[in-house]
C-alpha cells in the first residue's frame, strides 16, 4: 500500500485532483491496522525535577497549573501513528501555516481522573471520550485511531502523575487529549500530519464556596449550531463562535449563555454545556427535560451519565433518595417560551447546565428577550433534583459508590 | 489603566465573573492606542543563509514553499502590541492548552504580490484584507490592531522579501497574515495572548496549463454558514468544517463543492471561493449574479473586485472588451433550480468561483441531486464574461494597467 500511497502524493496539477487522490489516500491510511497507535512502543522521559504540587487554593482559576509530563503521539499518512512518547511538559512547535493554526483542524476531549476513598485513581467513563473523540477527528478529517489503545497511553501518564491526583473533596486531575491537524500547507485538505497530546490539570471544585447558581443571558442573536453543522463535535471551531455570545452575556451582567435556537428559540445548550429543566406538571409528575441529540447537541458524558441514573430511579431499577417518584426523563424540544411560562406559573422546578468541568452547575435567572426568568434553587444553592442527581454522581466519580463507570487506571 | 487591569486579573472565583471582568479589560486594552502596533520600533534579523528561488515548475503545489523571512507581533492583554520583528522563518512555539489549539481561535487573510512590467513589486487590495481581517478577530474575540501599522510591517517584509516575487506570467508571491489566540488555558473566554505572524510563499497559476474547467458536488448534507454564525468572516472554523464536504464531493468525482443553502437551496459559495452565475434574460440582457453580503457569505475582495469592475462596464464608466453592452450586475438570491432550469433552457452562459488563489475558476458541470448541470465554458475553458473580467482584473493586478487597486511596497 505505501507505495501507492506515495506516488499518489506526488504534486498534482491542481488543488482539486490533490484532493480527491488524498482522500483516498487518508481512508486507507485511516483503516490501515499496521499503521495503528501502538502502546508497546511507548516511550518515556522522565522530567529531570518535579514541580511542587500547588496548594488546593491555587486551584482556583480553571485549566492554569499542569503537571510534569505530557503524552505526545504523531500520525503522518505514509507512516501512520509513530512511537508514543511521554515527555516532559513543553511547547509544542508548529509551522507558521500549520492546518490547525489556519483552518481550525482540532477537535479535543476532557474528562478527569478521581482519587478514591482507598486511595486509588479513578478515571470517569474515559471511553465515552475516546468514542466521541473518533467521531470529532472524522468530521474534521482528522486521523482516526484505536480508541482503547489511545486510552491505554492516557492510563500511564495518569498513572505516572497520578501524585498530582489531589485527596480533597471536589478536586481532581483534568485531562485534556487534544488532536492537531499539523501540516504546513496553504491549501484547504485532510492533513498528511497531525499530532495528539495529552495533558493533565490538577483542578479544583467549579464552585469553591458551595453551589453559586448563575444567570443566564438567552442568546438569540448568533448560533452555536445548525442542521448540517458542527454542534454535535467537540471540535475548537464550536468554541472560538461562542465567545461573542460570552461577550454580549456578560455585558447584561451574565456569566453565561443559554443557547436559543431556531424561531421557536429552542433551550439547547449553557455556554459549554449541555442544559436541563425540569418540570412540574399538573397531574403532579416531575419532568427532567433536555434537547434531544439532533446533530446539535453536544453528545455530553455528564449528560448522557445523569440521564442514565435519573432513567435508573424512573424505572425503580435503582432509586435515588431525593428524587420525586412521579419522575420522567424526556430527550424532547424545549421552547424557552414553555419555561418562561412553567416559571411564571409556579411550574419550573429547577434548570441547570451539565458537563465536565461543573458536573451540575445550577441557574437561578434567564434573561429573556428583555425579561428575568426567575427559577428556584434549594437553599444552599441547588435543587432537590440536581443535588440528588449531583450526589449519586458524585458518588460515582469519586469511587464512594462502585460502579462500571469509574476506570481505576 | 494598567493597575486596574492587572488587579482584575487575579484569579476570582468562578469562569463566568473572571469573563465579565475579562471582557472588560479587554475593550480596554483594544481601543487603547497607546498599546498600538508600532512599526517604527521593527526589529530585523535577517536569516544566515537565503535559501535558492525555486524554479517555476516547483510551484505546482500551492503553499508549499515558504520565503526565508517572516513577521512576528505579540500581543498580550497587559502591555498591548510587542515588538515586531522581522525574523528567519521557523516554527511557532505554543503551549498544548493554547487557545487556538483548543478552541480554534485564529482568523487569517492571503493576498498576493505581483512583480509588475517595470519590474517593481505591488500588493493588491491590502488594505481591504487588513479590514477584513479586524472583522474577524472582532469574531473570535482577537485584538485588534491598527491596520495600516500592520501592513506597513508587512510591506517591509514584502520588500526583504522581494526577489521571491516571480516574474513569470501569471506567478506570484501569496501572503498569509494569521492572528491566534496563544494563552494556555482550559476555560474558554478572549485570550490574554496573541500572535500575528505573516509568512510569503511563491505560487504558481492555479491552472497551469491553461484553465481547466471544474465539476462541482452540490452540498446539501452539510452547511458552511447559518444565519447568526461565522460564515462572512475569515476564521479557521469556516474552513475545517468544509473539509467533509469536499471529501463527499471527491467521492462523486467532484474536486469542489458548491454550498447550497438553506430549503431552497441557494448558491452561495464554491469551495473556499465566491460563487458567480451568468444568465441570459428573454429580452438579451446578460446578468452576472453572486449571492448578497447577508452575513452568511465571505466578503472575497475578488469577488468585490469583480462586481466593481463589471458595475463600471455596466455603468459605461469604464468598457471592458469582449463584456456584451446590455449587462447587469445582481447581488441576489439564486436559487439552484433556477441554475438548472437555466442550463437546460440554454439560458446559463457561464459559472465560475473567485478569489485570491486561482481568481477566476471556471465550472462546466454542477452534480445536483443525482442529476448533471452542464455549463457552457469558451474553446479555452473560460467562458466570455469571466475572461474579460479576468483579463482586466490581471492587468490591474499585475501593474500592466495602472489603478489604485495596485499597491507597489
């Protein structure tokens, strides 16, 4: 196959033709076993001194310290995924029109790693990411790759770090793979390079006083996705369009975004995170609604995880204490004129976002369309609802309840 | 101001206030001109040994050779616009968590310079890509800059530069302005580091051995821009999301897509080009028309160049040979059906895509709903209305007609 490979990369007449023989060329490579990423290979180099581990109170700003090391793995489609190698922390070094720097080819991950109660380190559903960063690296023409071989070089650079895994409660490591279109080239193509890193951050509880729950400003004015777009990849582009919604947000005094979409304004996501409500309704029945994964919405682990456990108490299979008994679970559309009347008339119970970094992250206003939603939050901040969810999950992650979801590495 | 935008700086305690206070100290920052780019402070350091100029047959892929030079201009929130330096062309260091990395926050321009009849060097439109280009990283939340600072910068580089601007008929030396956001961090909000870097690279004709008409893939699986996205503006996230599109269009033997957007399916661009339909009307008027500047569509400055040229014709202002005398310029809608019913009425004279690299690319078939649209093209491949367009756009480029659109460095 190499070899046809490689002639087939010979400089052609125009960019097109280049194209159409490069995408041949990448859906072999893609499917090449020989040209797999392989942990066996994997090498190591230890950074020569160790960084202090910080305090829990410089933990404070998300994403900032990271740990010693970093995993570093590159694909080039004659060769495919090279040798594996775990390395001191460093820059990465890129041409100048390297395609991620100019065309956005990035997608990422991010998931954290635990410290259970015996004191072992526990990451949370790794494989969902892994799945979900396959997905991100097809729709960007991204190299794919073996997921469970790829989680098996995560496993031993968290175990290598794992000292930095902090003990107290509400920390963790976050983990960070990052997948790079790494090409020098001028024109618009799948990459003939890419590269995947891997680094880990120790991180502190979202909210480190206790749930603070946040206003949100409904943003009808930009999109964050579109039948046919990106919205259900976790791609760097779905990033850098939400920032001037961030913007206007913050100009009316909200941390956050709720994305609005369509005519009907539909409740989709919470800035970066997936959004949930739920309902009271007059035959007495609790709903815990969400937008439905209709190739918007970005298919979230802390969303797929709390809709499981709170089908689990639904279905009486496994009742959460806390949760109401009439309770439901509906993947449905939701028009944010539904929650703005459910609000007025006493029937919202709570509205929250969900995703990695927060877990639960509860909301206490919407504005909308020049109008305050106001929804209520339990007196320390969250909802019977979400602090149930919140604390079976919890439990989860931490390693308090066993379960199949927590990966001891 | 820099005492209160260091204070603000500190960490607090949750994303949403350390974006609100970022916001903040970022309006700040940008509209501060003390903090401006400063070309007089440009800093040189010329490269050891110059490389050999490529022989023109070695200009056959585009972007793949680089100059020996490149331009460098850092940006950070604090201090503003750093020093310029003008320096040997090499890689960019960045952190793996850096924003443009994760979050795709980076925008770009290209245009070209063109060694003119009296062998001087001129750039063409620049300064409507400097203004594009500060539309964009208003987009992503990048600084903005003084555009006229910056592309003086970039003039010196073009200057040092200036043997790698080919003489050769229809050659050119491409030039790739990209700003991206360079902090590390795991939260997503406007970046307290930025990066411009421009590079030079030498490129051939985009068609060689003369112009090849293209057949185009009608997408309608996948959108390049929505109502309220990015689509008008030069980010990367525009372009990684193509990517699939073409890859389809490759698999029905198409080198390029054309996206068709929305339920009736409007054409609005080809590729990573502007669209542009010639129609002939019953009563013989000839009508150039391209898709309005709705915010979902690229302000190509070929695409400006090329309305502005056939309004003056239009007009009587300026004739161009070979241009039919009852001739419209339209910036409208134009749905697909329209184009179908045109070919096969005999009414379509001409389709071509426009902008910086190939400028006018000509099309004699659009694969639309498992039906074929053939387009007539002239015995040469380009039909008559893009040839003169063409032919004049060239001289004006090229410095054989003198015009303010050429701007010698």
């Amino acid at each position: 196959m190499l070899r046809s490979v490689r002639s087939s990369l010979r400089p052609s007449r125009n960019v097109g033709a280049r194209y159409a023989v490069n995408s041949r060329v990448l859906r072999a490579a893609y499917t090449s076993t020989a040209l797999g990423v392989e942990p066996s290979k994997l090498e190591i180099q230890h950074a020569p001194q160790l960084k202090p581990k910080p305090d829990p109170s410089e933990l404070r700003v998300f994403g900032k310290i990271v740990t010693d090391h970093m995993l570093s793995v590159p694909w080039n489609v004659l060769t495919g995924w090279g040798t594996p190698r775990i390395h001191p922390f460093g820059k990465v070094l890129l041409d100048p029109h390297a395609s991620v720097l100019n065309f956005a080819q990035t997608c990422f991950e991010g998931f954290k790693a635990y410290r259970t109660p015996s004191g072992k380190v526990a990451l949370f559903r790794p494989d969902m990411n892994m799945k979900r960063m396959q997905t991100s690296a097809g729709r960007a023409t991204l190299p794919q790759f073996d997921g469970e071989a790829m989680l098996e070089l995560i496993k031993q650079l968290v175990r290598l770090e794992k000292d930095w895994v902090p003990s107290k409660p509400g920390y963790s490591l976050y983990v960070r793979p990052l997948l790079i279109g790494t090409e020098g080239t001028l024109v618009v193509n799948p990459p003939s390079d890419a590269l995947l890193t891997v680094i880990c951050c120790p991180v502190g509880p979202y909210y480190p006083e206790g749930f603070k729950p946040i206003a949100l400003y409904g943003t009808t004015e930009f999109i964050r996705a579109a039948p046919g777009g990106i919205g259900s990849y976790k791609l760097g582009a779905n990033y850098v369009t939400g920032l001037v919604a961030a913007k206007e947000a913050a100009k009316h005094g909200c941390p956050q975004n709720l994305w609005l979409q369509g005519p009907n304004h539909l409740v989709t996501e919470v800035g970066t995170m997936n959004a949930m409500a739920v309902f009271k309704h007059p035959d007495g029945t609790i709903e815990l609604a969400t937008a439905p994964l209709d190739g918007m919405i970005l298919p979230g682990v802390t969303r797929n995880s709390v809709l499981a456990l709170a089908r689990e108490h639904a279905s009486g299979n496994s009742r959460i204490e806390g949760l109401p008994d009439n309770f439901v679970v509906s993947e449905r559309e939701i028009p944010m004129k539904e929650v703005q009347e459910a609000a007025k008339a006493g029937a919202l119970v709570e509205f929250f976002g969900t995703g990695t970094a927060a877990v639960i992250s509860p909301v206490n206003r919407i504005r909308y369309l020049d109008e305050d939603v106001h929804i209520p939050t339990g007196p320390d901040g969250m909802g019977p609802v979400s602090k149930s969810l919140w604390q079976r999950l919890v439990a989860i992650q931490t390693g308090a309840i066993e379960h199949s979801w927590s990966v001891v590495v």
